[in-house]
C-alpha cells in the first residue's frame, strides 16, 4: 500500500504534475531539445554500434 502511495504522489498529484512540467520544459520546448539532441548525437558511433549487433547475425 505504501509503494502504491508513493506512485500516486509522483504522478498523481499537483506535486507530480508540476514536477512532469518542470522536467518536460526546464531545457527547452521538446522541438528544441530534440533538435539539440539530433544535431550534438554521434551518429558514426551509433552506426557502428547497428553493424556490429546486426553482424553477429
């Protein structure tokens, strides 16, 4: 009952809400974030991580 508590205070509640939208918006708008993200990502890295897991196969 306690950890069903917890849950609800984390999610349910107006601490919970306030908190989603702290998270949600304290770097930027999510277009910015995910713009930022794209642009700062190391694409060779995530590529050669992609051939080696499908070159197992």
């Amino acid at each position: 009952m306690k950890l069903l508590r917890l849950i609800w205070d984390l999610v349910g509640t107006e601490f919970g809400g306030r908190q989603l939208q702290y998270d949600m918006f304290y770097s930027a708008a999510q277009h910015v974030a995910d713009m930022r993200l794209y642009r700062w990502y190391d694409w060779a890295k995530g590529r050669a991580l992609v051939e080696r897991i499908l070159g197992g196969y």
